[in-house]
C-alpha cells in the first residue's frame, strides 16, 4: 500500500476512535470521505498501471519489428539472415553468406548462429555481439530505419563500420 493511502487509512481510524461522544452522523460522514478519497486515489494508481503497462506492450511490438529474414549486398559479401527472438534478446542466423573465398549455406551444417545478446533500448538494438566466420567478435547496434531497413553500426580493426540490411520479402 502507497504511503498516502496508508496515512489516509490511518486519518479514517482516528477519526472514528476520537468521536466517541460526538453524533454517530459525523463519523459516517467522515468515513465516507475518506473512503471516497481512497476511492479516486486507488482509480488513479490503477489509471497509471494500465498506461504503463500499455507503453511496456507498445514497446515490446516494437521491438520485435526487428524479427524477420534480412538480406544484405554490399562491395564485401552477399548474405541473408534471420533474426529472432531468444528469451530477452535477439539472435542472427546465416541462411547464406558468399565472400568471394568462403560460402555457407544453411543446409551445409547445423544453423549457424552469428549474432547473440542483442537488446532492445530506447528504440535501438545495443550490447548484440557478432561472431564472425573466422572466430573474430565484434559489437554491434542495430537501428530500424523503416520497417524493410536495418542499420547495423560496429568498428573492425579501430575503424566504424556500417551496412545495410534489407528485408526480404515474403511472397
């Protein structure tokens, strides 16, 4: 119980211990307002509740907007990843990668899992962790530009490093 509904409760008891002599009809009085004053305060906790808990839910749609398969084609690779949920995070799986010298497909082996521990916070994707082919990590963030475009950001060999992620499409 809040502090203020715990002094408002306490005020009631007092008020009616200390009418003894007084009129039967101003002890109910003084119940009934203070009833109704917890009342309006307990419709404004519950009011709040229901705002916060509406804002944790549009928050937690939000962040699964990452969730889906993402291609990606720039001047170093071909790929096409998935990213999925995993308890309280996100994780990434190769569905295909070519770089020229090394090419994998998900039927070659076992999925292989390249990103882990990917956060949801203050509309970004923070702490994920890639891990490279060739055993290297890296960390990453993650920005939804639109529903169909991710920007991934992380810095390899001291130098930042940027690529676009497409969404595939779903026929």
């Amino acid at each position: 119980m809040k502090a203020n509904h715990l002094l408002i409760f306490v005020a009631t008891l007092l008020v009616m211990f200390s009418c003894k002599n007084d009129k039967q009809e101003q002890k109910e009085q003084a119940i009934e307002n203070s009833v109704e004053i917890m009342k309006r305060e307990m419709d404004s906790i519950e009011n709040e509740a229901s705002k916060v808990e509406v804002e944790k839910n549009k928050s937690h749609l939000k962040s699964n907007e990452i969730i889906g398969v993402w291609e990606v084609k720039n001047d170093y690779n071909w790929a096409i990843y998935e990213i999925e949920r995993y308890k309280n995070s996100f994780v990434g799986k190769i569905h295909y990668y070519n770089d020229g010298t090394t090419e994998y497909t998900k039927g070659d082996k076992k999925a292989y899992y390249f990103l882990s521990d990917l956060v949801y916070e203050n509309g970004i994707y923070t702490n994920g962790k890639i891990h490279m082919l060739d055993g290297s990590n890296y960390q990453v963030i993650i920005t939804l530009k639109d529903k169909d475009e991710l920007e991934l950001k992380m810095t390899i060999e001291g130098q930042p490093y940027t690529e676009i992620w497409k969404r595939q499409k779903t026929n």
